[in-house]
C-alpha cells in the first residue's frame, strides 16, 4: 500500500510507512514544527517526493471540471500522484476527497489512516461488482479487468 499525503497530513504530523508527496506539497509546509517533522520523514526514507506524469495531472483536471471542485495546483498534483502509484490518499480536504473518489482512488482523514478497521468503504468492480478491500493494490479487477470504484461496505 502506498499513500499520498497532501499538506494537511504533514501538518497534522502523520506517521505511516511508503507515504510519498510532491515537491509542490513539501513547498507548503513553512512552518518550523511541520518543516521538522517532514525532515525527518524525508531523512528515515518514509517519505518519498515523487512528481505525478502529465496524463494524471490532465486526468485529474478534466474530472475536477466536471465536479466543480476548485482544486489548488499542489491538490491537483497529489490526486495525479495517487492516481499514478495506484495510492491511498490521506487528506482532509473536502474537494480532494470528492475527485478522488470519482477517480476510484481510495481515501482516509488524517485521523483514521493506516487505520484499517475505520474504513467504512470497500472498493467495488465497475464490471462485474467484486468486492475488494479498500488497500486492494491493483487498481483493477482480478476477475474481469475493469476500474475499481469506492463504494460503501
Ligand atoms: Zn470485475
């Protein structure tokens, strides 16, 4: 499981395993406790920076038209990210959770992640409807081949 954090995550001083973010995101933490704490993420290598592709970013613009979330550029980037490592977003901001979902990219608050139990969700075939826990890390289906989609447990 890799998760993406956005900047409310490093603020909030999460703590978990194969986190990756963009350059944009670590740009936005200035202030002296947050900068630490991301500091010493970057040093043990439980944080890695990685940039999204331009199809993702693309991606994530079209689907932010059509729900009329206003997304930051650095919001923008985190989605496309996840979107590329078949990731788990951490956020808890409103607009990236509701893209993410569209896009089938599972999601948890800072408060419940890698907290696996709290999940109320699981991910579902768009095809055939399988079921699969919400850190499946394929993207697709097993059986059939379609996208996956967040949908309630
Ligand atoms: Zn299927």
């Amino acid at each position: 499981m890799k998760y993406v954090l956005d900047a409310g995550a490093i603020f909030s001083r999460i703590d978990i395993d194969a986190a990756h973010t963009t350059a944009a995101v670590c740009a936005e933490v200035r202030d002296r406790e947050s900068s630490q704490h991301l500091e010493r993420l970057l040093a043990s290598r439980k944080l890695v920076v990685r940039e999204p592709t331009p199809g993702a970013v693309s991606l994530v613009r079209r689907t932010m038209g059509r729900t009329g979330d206003g997304l930051s550029e650095t919001d923008i980037g985190v989605i496309a990210l996840a979107h590329d490592l078949s990731g788990h977003i951490v956020t808890d901001d409103y607009g990236v959770q509701n893209v993410s979902s569209l896009l089938g990219i599972p999601w948890s608050p800072t408060k419940t992640a890698g907290i696996r139990q709290t999940l109320s969700w699981c991910l579902r075939c768009t095809g055939c409807r399988k079921r699969f826990p919400p850190d499946w890390s394929e993207g697709v289906c097993d059986v059939c081949g379609s996208r996956l989609a967040r949908s309630k447990r």
